[in-house]
C-alpha cells in the first residue's frame, strides 16, 4: 500500500481540478511511491497546515518520495527546500508535466511563472470518486488586488478556447458527471487575453449551444464586475445554469474596498444581486468575505455584516485577514489581532445564522436534489441535503420533501 502513489490537495477549485490530472499523469505513467502535495498560498494558517501534513505524512511513510507542488511553492519554494521532509518543489508550470519533472535530479524545478504562456490541460477521464465535474476555462490574473499572492503563484491570464473547453465537457459527460463547473484564479475575464469584447457570457453561451446534453452547469467563484448583460440573461432565463452564485465580495465598505484595488462597489454589488433576484426570485448567493483587513474600523465592519442582508447571502465563506509577504496590504497600518479574531467570530456566527434560516426555510417544500454520495447531496440553490433513506444512487436528480433542518443539513424524504 505505502508504495502507491497519491496526491494531498489544498486550497481552491482549481488545485483539485489540477490533482487530478496529477493523479492520471501518475498512473498512466506507473509512477510508484510518490506523495505530491499541491499547495495553497491564500493565507498564512493554509502553509503551516501543509507543512504540518508534510511532517505527518514523513513519518507514516520514511521511505516515500514527498514533493510539493502549487502555489505556495511557487511563490517561496525555499521554504520547503529547507524541510527536510520533502524531497523535491516542482512549479505551478512543472506540476502539468509532473512525470517528466519528477525523473530531474534538481531538488527545485520552478520556472518563472510571470512569463509562462504554456497552453493548458484538460482532463483525459473523469473524476474519481466525484459527481460534478471541475473544468478550468482559465488561469492566472492580471489584477494586482493588494491582498493577494496568488498573481505571483498562477502567473498572468491564460485563457483556453471554446471549443476546447466544450471537447472537455463533452468527454466528462461522457464519463458519467452531470453537473460541470467552470472554475479558474478568475473567471470573470476569460478571453480578455484574446479578445476583450469577449466575456463570460460568450462562453456560456456557446457551451450551452454546442454541448445540448449538458444538464448542470454552474459557476464558480466570480467577481462582481464579470457580469455582463449576455450572462444576466443566460443566468436568469436558462434553467440549465444552475441558481447559484457565489461572489468574491471581499468587503462591503466602499473605502476598504478601494484599499483592496477591487474593481467594484458595494452599490455593484447590491445592483446585481437585485437585478438576478429580480430576474430569477429560486436564485441564492454566497460570498467571500475578509474581515480586520488593515485600517478597516467598527464602521466599515458593520458595512460588511450589512451587506450580508442586503445582498441576500446565505452561503458565506468568512476569513480573517492574513497579511501575505511582499503584498501592499502587508504594509499598511495593520489591526490588533485580537479585534481581527472578535470579528471573525461575529461574521462566522452570521454566516451560520443565514445558512440556518435558509435550511429551515425549506422544511416542508419540495426540492430537486442532486445526489452526490449515499444518501447526501445538494438542492440547486447549493443547501446541503441528507436524506432519510439508507443510500440512493449518486449522479441523479430526485424530487425530496424537507421534513426538518439543522445548522448542517435539511433533511428530507425521497418522493
């Protein structure tokens, strides 16, 4: 068992759509023995995370080789350099080539990722062990909010074409998954390495055209000023785009979000959630939020739990802000921790409240669930369901009755 390979993934969307083509790279070329972990750069708690897993996984298996991948190991390959745990630190370019790389007797292969204009993978197969499908439509970003690494880890915008980003759904399809979901660093500005009258509009357009069997789509994460007028109207018109979407909001105070160098307002952001909620009153949201970010006050926190209400957020991923090496962020007035951690508390707790009254708006309707393993799987606004039965197949599309809710789940009875 121990000579097995296997890949350890942290982080976003994306790193899991990269393991596992890692993982089909690994196996089809019989690489024994191997531990690769792709890493995440995001915050500071996400490195020591990884470092502690390389540790464990060291002494549960002395004689596997351990590499390091992703884009912490991109941006401070030194770093792991320096353990003495891990063997080799491979670049966010190497990874894609992880066989080829892992023959080099170099202990660090990372190439300058600013200058990478490689095109990229796609998946031959389909995911194991997953029903919804990842698919990268782009990678890097050639925004510079002042928080963020991960430009220096992902490198600047590539965009793959439409009609290889259609091949790919269609070979998953093909492969059992039912649901896709587009992902990338950014997807908002797919195409704008191409052709800035493109958008994201365009490409949905187009999968939705030229892929008729695909019966899920959703987006994942998506800046607010992505939204052009094609996408509005696909999103709130065509019921194979799932209603579900989640926004990098960042913050709801105008002043903190110009110290972000975001390209949005808090007014955006209420806008177009009432446009979609308008438009299509079944669509839910969620956001990332960051909180204590520097020199943000009482004042500008509350414009943050606001917004919350304002557009309606019912799934909120809440982080502390971590100040990132070499980002303009970190040089700013920085906030005492301990105000950082109250705040985080308080945005956690909200965010537990929306997700709970959303569950428990559901007990006594009827909800489509996509079954995802056993008897556990999500409704099209993304509630997590448990069903009352044993285990049903995963991959399907069942009609359920919401008989009770948790602060996890709304469960409920097949019908």
């Amino acid at each position: 068992m121990g000579k097995e390979s296997e890949v350890v993934t942290f982080g976003c969307r994306l790193n899991i759509y990269e393991s596992e083509i890692i993982k089909q790279n690994l196996e089809k070329d019989s690489v024994k023995g191997v531990t690769v972990f792709n890493s995440c750069a995001v915050t500071q708690e996400s490195i020591k995370q990884i470092k502690q897993s390389i540790r464990k996984k060291r002494k549960e298996h002395p004689n596997k080789k351990i590499v390091v991948t992703g884009c912490a190991a991109q941006i401070d390959p030194e770093s792991f350099i320096q353990m003495k745990e891990v063997d080799q630190v491979l670049g966010n370019v190497e990874k894609r080539n992880i066989s080829r790389n892992l023959k080099s007797k170099k202990s660090k292969e990372v190439s300058d990722i600013m200058i990478n204009k490689d095109s990229l993978n796609s998946l031959t197969s389909g995911y194991e062990k997953r029903t919804r499908a990842f698919v990268e439509i782009q990678n890097g970003c050639n925004h510079r909010c002042t928080f963020c690494v991960i430009p220096f880890g992902r490198g600047n915008l590539r965009s793959k074409s439409e009609e290889e980003i259609s091949r790919e759904i269609k070979n998953l399809i093909k492969n059992g998954h039912k649901e896709i979901i587009l992902t990338g660093v950014d997807i908002a500005s797919w195409g704008h390495d191409k052709d800035h009258k493109l958008g994201l509009g365009v490409l949905v357009e187009y999968i939705l055209d030229k892929v008729p069997e695909l019966e899920r789509l959703r987006l994942s994460s998506m800046d607010v000023i992505g939204f052009d007028d094609l996408l509005i109207d696909l999103i709130t018109k065509n019921s194979r785009i799932l209603p579900h979407i989640h926004l990098s909001l960042q913050s709801g105070d105008n002043m903190i979000l110009k110290r972000m160098k975001r390209r949005h307002s808090r007014e955006d952001a209420i806008s177009l959630c009432k446009i979609l909620k308008d438009k299509r009153p079944e669509i839910t949201f969620g956001a990332d939020l960051i909180v204590g970010f520097p020199t943000e006050n009482e004042d500008m926190f509350q414009n943050t739990i606001k917004i919350i209400e304002e557009c309606h957020l019912d799934w909120i991923h809440a982080f502390p802000f971590s100040p990132r090496p070499g980002t303009p962020a970190a040089r700013m007035p920085q906030n005492d921790i301990n105000i950082i951690k109250q705040r985080s508390k308080i945005l956690r707790n909200v965010a537990q409240e929306r997700k709970k009254m959303h569950l428990t708006n559901l007990v006594g309707n009827t909800v489509e669930v996509f079954m995802e393993r056993q008897n556990k799987g999500h409704t099209n606004q993304f509630a997590p369901i448990q069903l009352v039965e044993k285990e049903l197949k995963h991959s399907q599309t069942i009609k359920a009755l919401v008989i009770d809710s948790d602060e996890n789940f709304a469960y409920a009875k097949a019908i």
